[in-house]
C-alpha cells in the first residue's frame, strides 16, 4: 500500500481513473434527477440519497468479485456470428429498461394531467422510484467497474476511484435534481439523454460501439444551448416584472 502512496505512476492512474468515473457517472445522476423530481420533497432527497448509497455499495460489491466480473464478458451463447456474453444481456437490458422508462416519462410529461393515470402514490412511489434506481445502479455500475478493471491493475487504486467519483456525484446531484425539477424544458431535454443513453447500452451489448465522448459532448452541448435558454427566460422574466 505504501509504494502506491510514493509512486507517481499511481497518482496519475488514480487522477485518470477517478475522472473517467466521474464523466461515466453522468449517467446515474441524470436518471436519478428525473425519478426523483416526481416525488415530494423531502422523499425526493431521500431517494437520491438512498440511490447514490447504493451506486458505491454496487461498485464495492463488484470490485470484490473481479474473478467473477471477469467471467461475465465470457461468450454464453451465439447468434447470427456475433457472441453474447452476460455482460452484453444485461448492457441490453439495461438500454431496453433505459429507453422505456424515459419513453413513459416523455409521455406522461406530454399528455394532459387529467390523461395520465399515476396510481403510485406515498410509499409506494418511493419503493418504486428506489427499485428503478436499484436497476440502473446494477447496470451502470458493471459498465463502470469493467472499465475501470480495464485501466488500473491496483484494486486500491480502482476502489479510491470508485469513492471519490461516488463522493463527487453526492455532491452534484443535489444541485442537478432540483435544477431539473424546476425546469420542465430541462427535465424533457434530460429524458432525450436517457433514451440516447439507452441507445448507446443497447449497441454495446450488440457489438456495436459508440464512441462515448460522441455522446458525452452531444450531452454537454445541448446543456449549455439549455442553460442560456434558462438564463434568457429568467432575464425575460425581470424585464417584464420591472415594466
């Protein structure tokens, strides 16, 4: 442990690995920010907390199985040439899950509200908010702990990545989730994220790779167009007030 603490190389290892899980993290905290703006408040913070508690126990749990995270890209079955592992189930089921939550939100943020019959309520909203948030957590924390196997060959290093990039999101996701609550055109704009994202699990589980930084800028770009839209509303607003 204390040659890592001395060697440069590990530093750079661990500044690498915690910013790409970081990035990788977007993922989670844009689905978390959406479930959560439909609850009450005080469940809302709850949720969130509960759902990022998880994403590192998840994290955790699959770094102490690496002999057992390995087997998973190991080929289960065939099909028209290309083998399927279960990593590349659950990356397409995961897509699958992804693209139809998102679906069902758009549409219920479209329809009128006396259109869309929401028969969750108290409790049993929250469990399902936080089985949804159990879901997802499984899938991107895969997506994540094999990449991470893939860069690091020091499991403290890959462990130190994984807790302060999980430290990072509890951080930014507060700030992000009551953003997206308030701003019905980001919660729509954060929506197509997810069914882009959804896209993006499904092709990787089909051996179709998309580049992530293809996605990622898509994402950042269209934030930025957003949040000068905001700030052109919000100085529209004071304008109007003031006359």
């Amino acid at each position: 442990m204390m040659h890592l603490l001395t060697s440069p190389e590990a530093w750079a290892a661990l500044l690498t690995l915690t910013a790409l899980e970081i990035v990788l993290g977007i993922d989670n905290i844009i689905f978390l920010s959406v479930l959560v703006a439909r609850l009450p408040a005080h469940q809302a913070n709850r949720a969130r907390q509960i759902g990022l508690a998880l994403a590192l126990i998840f994290r955790l749990i699959l770094l102490s199985l690496l002999f057992w995270l390995t087997g998973l890209t190991a080929p289960v079955f065939s099909l028209g040439g290309f083998d399927f592992s279960w990593r590349d189930i659950i990356l397409i089921g995961g897509g699958l899950f992804l693209i139809a939550k998102a679906t069902h939100e758009i549409h219920a943020a479209v329809e009128p509200p006396d259109a869309v019959e929401d028969r969750a309520s108290g409790r049993n909203a929250f469990l399902l908010v936080i089985a949804q948030i159990i879901v997802i957590d499984i899938v991107f924390s895969l997506d994540s702990i094999i990449t991470a196997i893939g860069m690091a060959q020091e499991i403290e290093i890959m462990i130190a990545a994984v807790v302060i990039a999980c430290a990072v999101m509890y951080v930014s996701s507060g700030p992000v989730a009551r953003f997206v609550a308030e701003h019905p055109t980001t919660k729509m704009l954060a929506l197509a994220f997810l069914v882009l994202i959804g896209v993006a699990l499904v092709a990787d589980g089909l051996k179709f790779h998309i580049p992530r930084g293809y996605i990622y800028f898509a994402i950042a770009f269209s934030a930025a167009v957003e949040f000068f839209n905001v700030l052109a509303r919000r100085n529209q607003r004071k304008t109007g007030n003031k006359t």
